[in-house]
C-alpha cells in the first residue's frame, strides 16, 4: 500500500503549504507597508481563514509581525535570514567577481538592494596600486551609482519612484543626475540595454558599468567594475558588457540555482 501524500503540490517537488506561506511572505517583502489580511488574501488567491492560519504560524516563528492596526509586515526572523543569505552570496560570487578582475584589471563588486540604500556585499580589488575600492557593507544611495541603477530597474516603475521620492536624489558630484523625470528615464534605458553606467556621478573620476544578477527572471543583485575614467573605458571597452552579462548568468545559474535556459 502506497504511503499517503497529505498536501497537494504545485509543480514538481512542491509543497503547497510551504509554496503559500512563501507566498505570503514574499508578498510582504515586495510591499514598503505593512499589509492586511484580507489584500495579502486576494494577492495569493486563498481564503482569509487560510492566510490567517498560516500567518499565525508564521508569527509564532517571528517572520512576520503585526502592528497595533493588525497589519503584517516581515519579522525579524526572516530578517537575520537575509543577512545569512547575504553572506553566503557573498561568498559563492566572489570566484565570478575575481574572474571580472582578471578580465578588466579593475575591481569587481557586488551589490543588493537593502531598503532604501545600495548595500556592497562583495568585492574583488584590481592589481593597480590606484584603484577602486567599495567597503564590504557599505550604504550608499541608489541614484548616483550603477549598481544602484541596475537594482531600481529591476524594481515596478511605482517602487522605483518610491524609494527615490523617500531617499531624494541629493548632489554628491556635479555629474549626478538629481531631477526624477530625467533619473526615471535612465532606468528605462537601462531596462532597455541591460546595464548601467555611473560617471563620476557617486566620485568624481570614478567610472562603473553594472549588470543585474537575475534569478527567474528578477534583479537580485547587481555585479560591477569600477575604476579611474581616465583609464578605465567602462562601458566602451570591446566586449565587456557582454563579459560581465555571461559571468552574472553563470553565478546566477551556478550559485542561485536559475534555470539555464
């Protein structure tokens, strides 16, 4: 007699109880509010008594939190989860980042949307005895680097807008672009071609070019190089940006486990 599988499944090797509280949870991550029972219900396409049973679950654990308006938003517990998570990325892309050096003879980096700032997770320093250098766990605004641009084209156009209008697009040079209109329009094109370009818009002298770090099909980080303008080309140097593009597949396929198709 065959043993009985007590859960349905969606999709091979699926769990459905598991698949809807990640769905609730990711819910809860894509939103800058905290959010009620009954939309978190119709955005995962369950009954409230279902999405109530499994956010008390959840809360139980700490994932998620409710307030005093009885609204969730995530816990602290999947919190310490994203910094783990965090640190392992780091670690698996620093091969991919290192191999970019070896390319460019600048220095690599990797970076992830954290909030309202871009976070550096990772970098492999160039040789040159003059080089870039982005601090492991360094805060910077999205607007004025090319990482930054990558990851808020990888955003909706509205959570794009969103973070800019709560962060503001503050002068760090005299090349960052500070008007929304123009800076929503250099998201479009990065969509368009598939990277970005900083210059000297974060310091001056300094040039990047970055291109997202996909996993099915979103932007989950950014991979960049960087180095003084007046020796690193960027963007302009034959066959780099689709370098970079085939180095950030192989890490998403290898390391993130994204379909290679």
């Amino acid at each position: 007699m065959s043993a009985e599988v007590p859960e349905t499944v969606r999709g091979r090797g699926s769990v459905q109880s598991v698949d809807r509280a990640l769905d609730l949870l990711e819910t809860l991550a894509g939103s800058d509010v905290p959010v009620g029972v009954g939309e978190l219900a119709r955005a995962a396409g369950l009954p409230q008594g279902t999405v109530h049973r499994l956010l008390r679950s959840l809360e139980l654990r700490g994932y998620v939190h409710q307030d005093a308006t009885r609204k969730y938003s995530i816990g602290t517990a999947a919190l310490r989860l994203g910094d783990v998570a965090q640190r392992s990325l780091a670690r698996a892309a620093r091969p991919y980042l290192t191999e970019l050096v070896e390319v460019s003879g600048e220095s690599a980096n990797l970076a992830v949307l954290e909030g309202n700032d871009v976070v550096y997770v990772a970098q492999s320093p160039s040789p040159h005895s003059l080089r870039m250098f982005a601090e492991e766990g360094r805060h910077v605004p999205p607007h004025s680097t090319a990482v930054g641009k990558v990851l808020l084209a990888g955003l909706p156009r509205d959570r794009a807008e969103a973070v800019l209008r709560r962060t503001g697009l503050p002068a760090h040079t005299p090349h960052t672009i500070t008007e929304l209109g123009a800076f929503l329009a250099v998201l479009d094109e990065t969509r368009a071609r598939g990277y970005a370009v900083d210059e000297g818009e974060q310091e001056v002298g300094v040039r990047c070019v970055a291109v997202p770090v996909l996993r099915r099909g979103e932007v989950v980080a950014a991979m960049s190089l960087s180095g003084p303008a007046g020796r690193f080309p960027g963007a302009a140097s034959p066959g780099l940006v689709e370098k970079m593009a085939q180095v950030a597949h192989f890490l998403s396929v290898q390391v993130l486990g994204d379909d290679d198709r």
